[in-house]
C-alpha cells in the first residue's frame, strides 16, 4: 500500500480523477507512524536502479511537499509525508535541501508543487 502511494505521488499529481484516487488511497493505507517508526535508511526504488540517487533525492523532495500541500488543503493529518521526508534527508546533501528550502521560500524554485 504504501508503494502504491509512492507512485501516485511520484507522478504529477493532477486535478480531479487522481487526487480523488490519491487521497482514497490514504484512507486505505496502514497504520504509517509505525512504519515512519521502523524506518533506517531510504529503500530500494525500482525507479532509480543506478548507483547515482541524485534523481530519487529530488523527486522524494518533490513528493514530500506535493503531499503536504494536498493533505493540509484537505485538513488532514500530514504524517503520511513524513516518509518522503526522512527518504529526502537521508538522500540528499543538506546544502541542496538548504538552497532548494530558500528557493521556495524567494518563489523561485524550479520544481512543480
């Protein structure tokens, strides 16, 4: 389930059919402060199979605040993308998130959240 949700969010999550689709996925999905619990490292993505996870830091970015943009617009509970978080900051240099954080905050990032 949980990958399942992953997909969807690692598209580009669109109006209408998908977020209705996105979000009844979240009310099926488990139990996830257990899972954000037992979390070490950032798994296996079939997505990104090479040794270079440059990709993976980026879209687990992208996807962190793609969802808490869509769950805090619904009011709901933003723990789901806690996940995408931890995957983000294990991946990803801190110099990165740092200019990409002060990029969204000045409007002039490059991503589409």
């Amino acid at each position: 389930m949980l990958y399942e949700l992953f997909r969807l969010l690692s598209r580009k999550i669109k109006r209408g059919l998908e977020l209705r689709l996105f979000e009844k996925r979240l009310k099926m999905s488990g139990n996830f402060e257990e899972k954000i619990k037992n979390y070490r490292t950032a798994p296996f993505d079939a997505r990104f199979p090479n040794t270079n996870q440059t990709r993976n830091c980026y879209q687990n970015y992208l996807d962190y605040h793609r969802c808490k943009k869509v769950l805090s617009a619904k009011n709901q509970k933003t723990t789901p993308c806690e996940w995408y978080r931890r995957v983000y900051k294990s991946l990803c240099p801190i110099a990165w998130v740092q200019k990409w954080d002060e990029q969204r905050q000045s409007g002039t990032f490059a991503g589409r959240i």
